[in-house]
C-alpha cells in the first residue's frame, strides 16, 4: 500500500481516527469539522472496534483499503484496533508528521475508569505517545441517530486552540459533551478523572443449541458530586475537558521498595 502523495500544503495536516469504524456517523461529523482547519487524512478501523482498549494486532496481518463513502474517496479502513490504525498510519500511509490527530466522535461517554478500556482514548494515547498533539472526542450518548452537531463546533474550536499553543509532553486531551441540545448546554469544565465505577454483572443467556453464554451488563456507579470530576459535570451539562498523563510508576512507594532490595534479594 502506497503512502500519500507529498504535498505542499502548509496547511495543519490532521489525522483522524475512532473506534466506532470508518462508517460511523461520528468520524464524518469530525472529519467535516477538521476540514476547516487544514488537510485531513482518515485511518480508522474496518468494523466497530469499541472497548478494546490500547490492543494492538499481531497474529494476523493488517491490510490497508481505500474507504469511499458515498462514492468520493473518504480514508484508509485497517483490519484491526484503533492503536493499529495510529501505528500503521504513521508507517506506512501519511506523507508527514501529523501536527494534530483527532479520534471520534465515540457513541457513549469515555469518562474515569472507561479510559482504560476505550478504544477512542486509546488511539488518542498513540499520538500522545509519539509526540503529536492529541485529542479524543465523545459524546454521551448511544442512540445511533444521535447529533453530533455540539461536539463538531467544539472540536473545531478546541483544535484550533491546540494547533496554535500545543500540548505539554506526554499529555493528551479526552472530551466528553453532554448529549444535550446546543441552547442548553452550561458551557465547559476542565476536570479530572472521576472515581466512578463498574459493578460488573454477565447476565446469562442459552443459545438456540442449549449453549450458554455471557452477555456484560454492568451497572455504573457515579460517585463525585463537584464539577471537576468529569462525570457529574456531563451530568450537570457541561463539556468536560481532562488533561490526561500516563505515569504508571508509584514513586513514594518505590522509595519504600528501595530499602528492601537487599532483603528481597
């Protein structure tokens, strides 16, 4: 598969991403938006690719194919996560380095804990990884004929934004709009993760043959009740905006570690 042509556009060049599939109504709300802003080049997953987290493929070989919809050219579909989609991007398919990757806009909120497990986020983290800017997008809603109109305008305004100060290394933004109409919305809240929760629960069910399987139908539990804390100011009709870092290492308790190393050894 050939990479882009080289240009001379000195316009901001975006990739753009998401977990939903290159299908979904979601890409083609934020790629329309991106295209105000610069060059546009679109990699995202063959099929739905939800909750899959940073997974990355590699029993099976990725295939890149050109994406038309409605009949014009529109990206390049991977058989595979949205992570693969970032890495393959960045080997084999744009002609530069993106100024700015963008991934979304997912169907259902991606707040506290879901970011260990959003695909969305995920691809997001990728950029943030290899030193791009980088932003995920959600909104919080699942009804498939949902309006992405809100979260479009912010994307836009909050890209431009990004494109002209940047990102602090090793920071990514995660935004998640209200699934409310435009009049309502009580504007933005920067936030931290919440603490909210998953109490887990796989209903069982028997198949047409008698086999029984497991369908996840988890209840969440939202417990922080100020606005800085990303889920009750979606609740409470704000866009919140979350800086995120990964820094996995527990630094106070490592001192504590040190004073064992010749016990434990």
């Amino acid at each position: 598969m050939d990479s882009e042509q080289t240009s001379s556009s000195e316009l901001p060049y975006i990739l753009v991403t998401n977990d939903d599939g290159i299908d979904s109504p979601g890409i083609l709300a934020l790629v329309n938006a991106m295209k105000k802003l610069g060059e546009v080049i679109v990699v995202a997953p063959d099929r739905q690719q939800s909750a899959v987290g940073h997974a990355l493929t590699v029993l099976n070989p990725l295939r890149i194919t050109p994406f038309r919809r409605n009949g014009e050219k529109f990206g390049f579909e991977i058989n595979g996560t949205p992570s693969d989609c970032v890495k393959l991007a960045m080997s084999a398919i744009v002609k530069r380095k993106p100024d700015l990757i963008v991934s979304g806009i997912n169907y259902g909120k991606n707040t506290s804990v879901n970011i260990l497990y959003s695909g969305t986020v995920s691809a997001a983290t990728e950029g943030m990884l290899i030193g791009i800017p980088s932003i995920a997008f959600s909104l919080a809603s699942y009804d498939y004929n949902a309006d992405f109109s809100l979260v479009a305008d912010y994307s836009l305004e909050l890209a431009k934004i990004v494109l002209e100060k940047g990102l602090p290394k090793g920071t990514l933004l995660n935004v998640n709009v209200p699934a409310i109409p435009k009049e309502e919305l009580k504007g933005v809240k920067v936030t931290r993760l919440s603490d909210s929760f998953w109490t887990d629960n796989y209903e069982m069910r028997v198949d047409p043959f008698g086999w029984k399987y497991y369908w996840f139908s988890g209840k969440y539990n939202t417990v922080d009740t100020d606005l800085e804390a990303d889920d009750f100011a979606i609740e409470n009709g704000y866009i919140s905006v979350s800086p995120i870092q990964f820094h996995f290492t527990n630094l106070d308790f490592m001192e504590n570690l040190k004073h064992l190393e010749k016990k434990i050894f």
